[in-house]
C-alpha cells in the first residue's frame, strides 16, 4: 500500500510539472512562443519574492504587452491566449526557490497518448 502511495505521488508530481515544463534561473531569458504571440520572460529575486517580468506582442506591427508580477511560494501567473483548437497557455510557477515554467499545451498531448 505504501508503495501504491508512492508512485502514485510521483505521478502526480510529474503531472503537476508538465511535459514541458523547464526551471528558470534567475535574470535568464525565456522565450515565449503562444501561436501568433510571441515574447520573452526573466525573473529578479527580490525582498518581496520573485519578481516575473513578461513581454509578449502579437506580431512586429503590434504594440507590446508586459505582465509584471511578484510571486510568492506557491503562486503561479498563466498568460494564455486564444487559439482555434481553445487556448495557447504558459504558466510560471514558483515552488520554493524556483521559478517553474510549465506548457500546458505539451501537458495535454502528454495525456492525450
């Protein structure tokens, strides 16, 4: 029974995780890349928490976006946008010290094999 809990918490890690999902470092770029909108993201540490700056544009001729949020353990910030299949989605979360980043779209065609 132990063991059934076991892997079945190792499972649902890996879930929570996503098939794509990558650590952030630190003042490092990520590349965002949601259809038609694409952008960067990086993060400072600060007093407050993580602080995660994102920029996204729908195209060269349109103006930018920029999120900018502090995250706390545990909280996550999702830039998602509209798709003709449903939504493009990429969420940033932190756990612990580390700032997560999570492809929703590689998490749905890994349940869907």
């Amino acid at each position: 029974m132990k063991t059934k809990m076991i892997t079945a918490a190792a499972i649902l890690v890996g879930l929570a995780t996503g098939a794509g999902a990558a650590d952030l470092k630190p003042a490092s770029g990520h590349t965002i890349n949601l259809g038609a909108v694409n952008g960067s993201a990086y993060y400072t540490v600060e007093d407050g928490g993580l602080r995660l700056v994102a920029t996204v544009a729908g195209g060269e001729t349109s103006a930018p976006v920029r999120f900018i949020s502090t995250l706390a353990d545990g909280q996550a910030m999702t830039i998602s946008v509209p798709a003709s299949g449903g939504a493009e989605e990429l969420t940033f979360r932190r756990i612990g010290d580390r700032l997560v980043v999570e492809d929703e779209q590689d998490l749905r065609a890994s349940l869907a094999q």
